[in-house]
C-alpha cells in the first residue's frame, strides 16, 4: 500500500525542517568564537607643518634702551589639527655664541647672549589645517654692558621659534 503524502502536510513538514534546521545555524553563529587582526596607519606631523613667522620689532634695538615689541602669526600647513602650547623666542647663534644674521652667517664680536627676549608666550590653542592663531607678542632688548658691543650695530638678528607640547 502506497501512501500518499498530503501536499499541505508536505508544506508543513519542509517549514518545519526549515524552521529547525535554521535556528540551529542562528544558535551556532550567535554561540561561535574567533580571532582576527587589522591595521590602521597613525599620521605624523612633520617638521614643517608649523610655520611661525614675525616681521621683527618696529624700530632699532640699543644696548639698554626699553625692548621692543613685535608680534608672530602661526599657521598650521599640516592635514590635520596641531596644538600650540607655548612659543619660546630665542636668537639663532653659531657655536662661539656669536649672534647669526638672517642669512646665517655669524656676527662675529656680537654674542647672542647680549639679547634679551621675551618669556615663552602660553598660546594653547589647537589650530586647524591653514588657520593662523592669535596674535602673539614678544619682546627683545640689547643689554647694556661695560664693553663695546659696535659689533651688534646694523646687524638684523635671525630669530628663532620653538613651540613646546602640552605637559
């Protein structure tokens, strides 16, 4: 004797099987453990990304007078934000200690340390790729001493410009 299979009984037993046999994969997939690995690249900043540039004091600097004020502009040429803690001045020497006049060259008899420049200056600021911070001001003086310092007399100074990373 031949039976023959009711075609809504043959529809109920495939969803059943169906229903079954797919909560087993849900339940081995939700259950199933792993390992893997990737990678992500950290940019860098480069040396030149800040560019921190002054057009230099209003006037002439002499040995004891009052120091003159000027003012830098800082500008992020980087991809991405830079933070600005502070900004120390110095003038650039050679290693006599004599003062480096804009092109590099030493000033020789005119010793870097004769100058005085202002405390490096707290900016904090985060700045974004091609914006320019706040202005930022500074002084630099001639100490006066008991030598002659003629050597110093006409010579354009080349400044120098550190910036430093938050603590």
């Amino acid at each position: 004797m031949i039976r023959h299979i009711d075609k809504r009984l043959a529809a109920v037993a495939l969803t059943a099987v169906l229903v079954l046999a797919s909560s087993g994969v849900a339940f081995a997939y939700f259950s199933s453990a792993g390992t893997g690995s990737g990678s992500a690249t950290v940019g860098t900043v480069g040396g030149t990304d800040l560019v921190i540039t002054s057009s230099g004091p209003a006037g002439n600097i002499y040995p004891g007078a009052a120091p003159l004020g000027f003012t830098m502009e800082a500008q992020n040429m980087g991809p991405g934000a830079e933070h600005v803690n502070d900004i120390s001045v110095s003038v650039a020497s050679d290693g006599s200690g004599n003062a480096l006049d804009v092109a590099g060259n030493p000033i020789t008899g005119c010793l870097a340390s004769w100058f005085i420049v202002g405390a490096p200056i707290p900016v904090d600021a985060t700045l974004n790729p091609g914006a320019y911070s706040a202005v930022i001001d500074s002084t630099i003086g001639l100490t006066e001493l008991d030598i002659d310092q003629d050597a110093c007399q006409g010579a354009i100074v080349k400044l120098i410009f550190a910036t430093s990373n938050p603590v």
